[in-house]
C-alpha cells in the first residue's frame, strides 16, 4: 500500500487507560525522549560562539581527550556545528 494511500485512510486509535495513570506513562516515555548526549563535566568551556569539551578516546584505553588545534592547544567547535552533532545524536 502506498503512502498516499495510507494518508486518506481514517484511522480508528484504541486506547485504553494506563495502568499507572499519565504520570506512569510520561515517566515511561521520558526515558526515552530526554537522553543527555553530553554530561556537564564535559562541557569545558562555551563563549565567544565557540564550544570546548572532552571527549572519551576508545581507541587509546578510554581516556578522555580534549579538541585539539593543529598546533596542540585546546580547540574549539562553533556553537552551530555543537549544535549540529547535539541534534544529531553523535
């Protein structure tokens, strides 16, 4: 069945009340919708439209690892590419 086809269908929805009450329900789904991608005590820095954080390295035994520049010091992202790879989960 095609998309279109499906969009004019009038769909009856069944419902039957939650067993724990809405907040059982909303307790339940929150788990799932409001992951933290990045822990506070990664975030270094943010300023000056710019985002520094540690990251955890899993090829080199789990360290923690910072952004750096090409000359070695502690670099930075954009605050839209941040914003960008938060979004997008990774």
């Amino acid at each position: 069945m095609e998309l279109d086809a499906l969009a004019q269908t009038d769909w009856v929805v069944y419902c039957k009340p939650p067993f724990g009450g809405s907040a059982h329900v909303l307790k339940y789904l929150s788990r799932y919708t409001h992951r933290v991608a990045i822990s506070n005590r990664r975030l270094r820095c943010v300023g000056d439209g710019k985002v520094r954080f540690t990251y955890r390295d899993y090829t080199a035994q789990l360290r923690d690892r910072q952004l750096l520049d090409p000359a070695g010091i502690p670099g930075a992202i954009g605050a839209s590419s941040w914003v960008d790879r938060y979004t997008q989960g990774g």
